[in-house]
C-alpha cells in the first residue's frame, strides 16, 4: 500500500510540474499527433493494448536469437507479439473467432495462427514486419496446428477431425492432402524437425502418424497393446519425434512415456509401433517439445522442465518456477553452441553427470495453469517473472478518479493495477483461488 500511494505521489507530481515552453518542442509533438490522427482516422477504434493471455493457447518464444526477447500469444481473436525487453505490443489482427491454436517455424519467421467457429479462418505471418503473408478461409475450424521445419507447409486438425496439409507458398486454397480420421478428436499435431513429410497427432488415448508426399498420404493408427506391457497405455497429454532416430513418443498423466518405432519393413515412417513404456517421475507430464534436435524438454504438472537426451537419461531440470503446472515450453531460435556471450563461470547450471559439463541451452519461457510466463535466459538457472494474468473470469473493474491507472480483479482471487499510460503494473496481489474479487471501487480521491 505504502508503495501504492508513493507511485500516486509520483504521478500527481509529474502532472503539476511546469511543462517545457520551446515552441519547436510543442510544434514537432503537433506534427506527430496529426500525422499519428491522419494515419488512424480511418478506424473507429485503435487498439492500444492488450492486457491479459489465453493460457490454454500457450505462448511461443518468437526471438529469431539471443538479442531479442520476443512472445507471441493470444488475447481473444487477436495474436500479441510482446517484446518483454522493450515493453512493446504490435497486435496481428484479422481473425473474427477467437484464435485456438499458434505456431511458428524454426527460423522464427513464419508464423500460422487459426481459429474456430463460424467462417474459420488460417493466417500465416511475417514476424520480422509483423504483416499478413496468407489467409485462408473456411479452413474448418482450427484445434490443432503446426508448420514444418522448413516453413514450407502447414498442417491442421479441423472442428471435424479432419487432417489437411498445404503447401502455402501456392496460391491455391486447396490444401494438398486431407484425410477425415476414423479416431478420437484429436488434441495435438506436430511435425518432425528432421523430416517435413511427417507427422503426429494424439487424442486422450490414441496417437496417429502422418507421411506425405506429392502424390500419397499415408495415415497410420498404431495398436496400444497393454496386455503385452501389463499396464494401461493413453491418458496422453503431448507427443513429440525423438532426436536423432526415426522413433517418436508421448507423455502421459501417470508420468511415463510411450516410445514408438518404425517397423523395419514398413512402407514409411507413418508405419510404427509401441516398443517401450518409460517411467520418467511420479508426477502427471503436461507437455513435451523437442529442442536443437538433440534433447527433450518434458513439462508437468510439479512446475518443473526436465530435460533428456535422446535415450531418455536426465540431462538437468528446472524446478525453480513455482507457478503452477507447465502448460508450454517454447525456445529461442538459434542452437547453443551460436550463442557468444557465453562464460564459463560457478552461475552457470550443469548437467546430471560425474563430469558436471556446462548445460547449454538457449534461453526459453514457459506458461503455466495460473497464466504465468516465466523466462529463463542462456546459459543459466535464473527465473523471471514476464507476466502474470488472471487465470479466470475478470469480474471487477474500477478507473481511479484522477490518474491513469485502472483496478482490475478476477475470480481466482487475482488483484492487478495497472498504469495504463505508461503500460506498467503498479501493484499486484493474489489473494488466491476461494477469495474470488467480484466488486471493486475507488474512494473520491483515489487514495484507496
């Protein structure tokens, strides 16, 4: 409260100090609010900011390197691009659903967002300018989503559990292939980093590969044979291709992983098999992601990141979030061993050997069950705070009376100030999830 009503101090005092009297001042900050009114006086309204994630979307690391801290997530129908560093937002607009699934090419150029509902629509983005590149319309509806490695193609899983694959450097809308799934809905599709012909998806409890080419899809629903496992086999919560091999595998929420393998007679990659079940930890996996095509980062639901290498030994995990359950985890584009700032020194985390060598990687964030984004930067077991969101229903909103800040509470206890001109959080407190704020209201005064 004490720093509250210093922060207000602050403001006031900013707004009765004497303002500069040079005319040149006054007539170049005229000529930029006439251009800025003559580029705008086209829309009714602007968006000057957004406040707020959907979590369940997830949030992708867009930097195309070390230099820049770059997000991308989504705020309704609208995709934010956040630069964390410079406290920016350049909005991606267009969409008139809401947008249900992102991702983004290895390079960390391109960019696909798409949506479901009525006239669904696939965008694909430049993110080094922030433009549209693509739309295609009435793909559907979108609730799966990934590019290839290359950026060349585009995959989706459609409202109707339709796979469709596009080229969409043609200017057709016709996608190449597309296939209507005799399987569960499914939740999740990504590509191989090492092939762009070939995919996965899962649904709770089955998993479907994918393999393409210019004249065939081969679609493959492998069997779940856990009589021969002795164990149940699904509860799937994330699927990923394994470094270094043909094999793939998937997380589930009893905390092991199932590894698939290609049959050694088998057409091609979509043919393939359960070879093994891993126990990794007692505790539910929530997501996977292979990184540099070297290591596997698993996410769960303890609110740690473990990394493994491609047999699945623990290589190092983060353990230091304390933000809830691990709903994404995304990268920086670049490998490791690019990074040149890098030090040897005691900061610097180290794998789980005898050897205790450096464990390099770049830097990544994470987004949790409570709407929290965490960055961990290069080369170390630091973590930042990047945003925390309400994860629930905001259902209290209170302007102050005499400066630019606005109270904004939620169900799940969340209480946030904003500065809205200045685009910063003032104060924040979690009451936490049963203390639900449903009224807010300022005194005459502001001072409370």
């Amino acid at each position: 409260y004490n720093e509250y009503k210093s922060y207000l101090r602050m403001v006031h005092s900013d707004k009765t100090e004497g303002k500069p009297n040079n005319e040149s001042s006054r007539k170049t900050k005229q000529s930029k609010s006439d251009a800025e009114e003559k580029e705008q006086d086209h829309f009714a309204l602007n968006l000057s900011w957004c406040f707020g994630l959907n979590k369940e979307v997830g949030v992708l690391n867009v930097s195309p390197d070390d230099s820049k801290k770059l997000l991308l997530y989504t705020s309704g129908h609208t995709g934010v691009l956040y630069d964390f560093q410079n406290n920016t937002q350049t909005f991606l607009q267009g969409h008139v659903n809401n947008i249900s699934c992102i991702a983004v090419s290895e390079n960390k150029r391109w960019l696909a967002m798409g949506d479901t509902g009525k006239d669904s629509m696939l965008s694909i983005w430049d993110t080094t300018t922030a433009t549209p590149i693509r739309y295609i319309f009435n793909v559907g509806g979108v609730l799966a989503l990934d590019v290839s490695h290359d950026a060349r193609y585009v995959a989706i899983i459609t409202s109707n559990n339709v796979f469709k694959v596009w080229d969409w450097t043609h200017e057709t809308d016709d996608p190449i292939h597309k296939e209507e799934l005799e399987s569960g809905q499914q939740l999740q599709l990504v590509f191989n980093p090492h092939s762009s012909f070939e995919l996965m998806s899962i649904s709770a409890d089955e998993v479907v590969f994918y393999h393409f080419n210019e004249e065939k899809l081969t679609v493959h629903i492998p069997d779940l044979p856990e009589k021969d496992f002795n164990r149940n086999i699904g509860n799937f919560s994330g699927c990923a291709f394994m470094p270094n091999s043909s094999e793939a595998l998937t997380t589930s929420r009893d905390g092991t992983v199932t590894v698939f393998s290609r049959f050694q007679k088998a057409e091609n990659e979509a043919i393939k098999r359960v070879t093994k079940i891993v126990v990794l930890t007692d505790e539910p996996l929530t997501t996977v992601i292979q990184y540099d095509k070297s290591l596997m980062a698993v996410g769960s639901t303890d609110g740690s990141v473990r990394f493994y290498d491609e047999q699945l030994r623990l290589k190092n995990w983060y353990h230091s979030f304390h933000a809830g359950s691990i709903l994404s985890v995304s990268f920086a584009g670049g490998a490791a061993k690019d990074i040149v700032s890098f030090e040897v020194d005691a900061t610097v985390p180290t794998e789980s050997n005898l050897e205790a060598t450096p464990f390099r990687i770049c830097d990544f964030v994470v987004c949790t069950e409570q709407s929290i984004v965490c960055h961990v930067p290069s080369y170390t077991d630091k973590v930042e705070e990047i945003l925390h969101e309400h994860n629930d229903e905001i259902k209290a909103i209170a302007a102050h009376p005499t400066s630019h800040l606005v109270a904004l509470g939620s169900y799940c206890g969340l209480l946030k100030i904003w500065d809205y001109k200045n685009k910063k959080v003032v104060f924040k407190r979690a009451f936490g999830m049963g203390r639900e704020i449903t009224a807010l209201a300022y005194d005459h005064i502001g001072e409370f």
